[in-house]
C-alpha cells in the first residue's frame, strides 16, 4: 500500500519535488564553495580569482544549452541551472569584497540595494512580454524567471534585517512561512494535476523559490548574524570607497571653479546643496575668474554679501 503510494507521488510531483531540492543542493554546494572567499576564519588570498572563472564557464556552457535546446522540459533544465550558477557569479562573488589579493573585488556595483525592486520589477514585466509574445525561446524565459526569483528573494533578505523592526520580525517571519507554505502546496497540487513534463518541470523551478522562502521564515524572526557580520564589513568596504570618490570630486571642483569652468547656474546649484563653500566662490570672484554675466546671475539670484559686490565693483 505503501510503496503504491509512493509510486504515485513520485509519478505525479515527484519530478516537480526533484528539481526544488536539486536547487537547495545546488545552494548548499555553492555556499560551501565560497567560504574560502570570507567565511573561512582565514580566507583564501586570490581564491576569487579561481572561484570567478569556474563560475564564469560553468554558467555560459549552461546557458548556451539553454538556448539551443529543442527538447522543451530539457531546456527548461538547462536555464534553471543556468540561472543558480548566474546568481553567485554576477549577485555575490562580483560584488564581494576581499581583504587581501591581486583583485579586492570585481565590481562595485551591487544589485541586492534596496534600489534594485526597480529593476526586479522592470524585469518581471519584461520577461511576461517576452514569454506571452514568444519573442524568446521558452527555456531563455524560464532562465530569467529562476534569476528574476532569486534576485528579489535576495533583495527581500538582504535588507530584512536593516528595513524591517525588530518587534515585527517575529510576526513577518511567521506570515511569509505560512504564506510561502500555501504557496508551494498549490504550486505541487498544480502538478499532480498536470499531464506535461514540461509543466512539471518549470512548476519544479517554481517551487524551489517558494521552499527557500519556507526554509527562511523561521529564521527572519529575529536579525540576521550573517547580515551584520559580512554585510556590515561589505558597507564599511563601500564607505570608504565613497570617501575616496567624495576626495576626488573635491578636487575636480576647486580646479573646475578656478579655471572659470563653473556657470552662474552651476554655482548655484552646488551652493544650495552645500557642495561649494561661499568663501571659495567669494575668492573666486575677487580673482576675476568668473564672467561678468555669471556674476550677475549670482548677484541677482543673493548669492553675494554687499562686501563682495563692492569687491567685484572695484575691480
């Protein structure tokens, strides 16, 4: 009785079960593969060097399955695999920061900000254009839709424990495994139903977003030690950065106001957001630097004392 039962399951939602938990593992693996990179209590000096390669032509050969695949359910495969190789390689290992190496970090720019939903939503209604319209193959759609979900669950957990209050975790972390929970039971029951394979399949890639989600509730009732151990570092990482970027554009405006490079309306502008200092300008003016109908503007917009009117006058 058992073991038809069994064999019912396993015919019905088993293939769709499959492809959750092939995800889940493939994410064990891929956190394993990435302590050296700063986990680890000594991490691995040029580890990333190596790790982004591998990632790098693991993910183009998967893709490019993706895209010359005719068997539907196969293809559909290849971009769900294509897609959990793509997060690590442009989402975490592109944007990590190591504290020693040949390369500290490949890119500044991280896509998990709180900014990214823009671009998440953009992407959202392009790929059901793209999917409704056929303007891709399928198994290119189901690689975006797989990257599309990974991106927003990382966004959403990449920020809980900044965005949300700690007297609310308890409550949200409770509703997103119950609602995550339903979710996935419609998704298998959406599948026992189905007679397609390809059905099946991509409802699998579906769903192991929706058990990732189960598997995170219980965790975000309370902060993240994960969030403010590394991501604390990676924020300290992007403030220093900025402080050298702020440096820098100090310098371009002192040797842009100098050389007369500035308008009256650019001058404005940058007093008003307190980016230049008045005396600079002052000194400015006083030099000759600026011209005369920049100085008007000035004059008439208040920028300038009396004093400094008289200085320019005299002039």
């Amino acid at each position: 009785m058992l073991s038809k039962l069994f064999g019912l399951i396993s015919e019905r939602v088993g293939r769709t079960i499959l492809i959750a938990l092939a995800g889940q593992l493939f994410f064990i693996v891929s956190v394993i593969t990435m302590i050296p990179l700063r986990m680890a209590e000594n991490p691995v000096v040029n580890y990333n060097i190596f790790y982004m390669p591998l990632l790098a032509i693991l993910f183009l050969v998967l893709f490019y399955r993706t895209c010359v695949e005719n068997k539907v359910s196969r293809g559909y495969m290849y971009g769900y695999f294509a897609a959990l190789v793509s997060w690590p390689l442009i989402g975490e290992v592109a944007s990590m920061p190591v504290d020693k190496g040949l390369v500290t970090q490949f890119t500044s720019m991280n896509i998990k900000l709180i900014g990214g939903y823009f671009y998440v939503i953009t992407g959202w209604v392009l790929l059901k254009i793209l999917w409704r319209t056929k303007a891709l193959k399928s198994s290119v759609c189901a690689f975006m839709m797989t990257f599309l979900s990974i991106w927003t669950f990382e966004l959403y957990m990449d920020n809980y424990s900044s965005m949300i209050p700690l007297e609310l975790m308890p409550t949200i972390g409770s509703w997103v495994t119950i609602i995550s929970s339903i979710v996935a039971i419609i998704i298998l029951g959406m599948a026992w139903r189905s007679t397609s394979i390809e059905k099946k399949t991509l409802l699998g890639c579906i769903l192991y977003i929706f058990v990732a989600l189960m598997m995170m509730g219980g965790q975000w009732k309370k902060p993240q030690t994960f969030y403010v151990k590394y991501e604390a570092a990676e924020l300290l990482y992007e403030l220093d950065e900025l402080k050298e970027e702020i440096a820098q554009i100090d310098i371009l405006k002192k040797y842009m106001l100098g050389q007369g490079m500035l308008s009256g309306k650019d001058i404005k502008y940058m007093l008003d957001r307190d980016l230049l200092n008045i005396d600079a300008v002052r000194d400015a003016v006083d030099k000759d630097i600026l011209k005369s109908n920049d100085v008007n503007y000035l004059k008439a917009k208040g920028i300038f004392t009396s004093e400094a009117d008289d200085k320019k006058e005299s002039n």
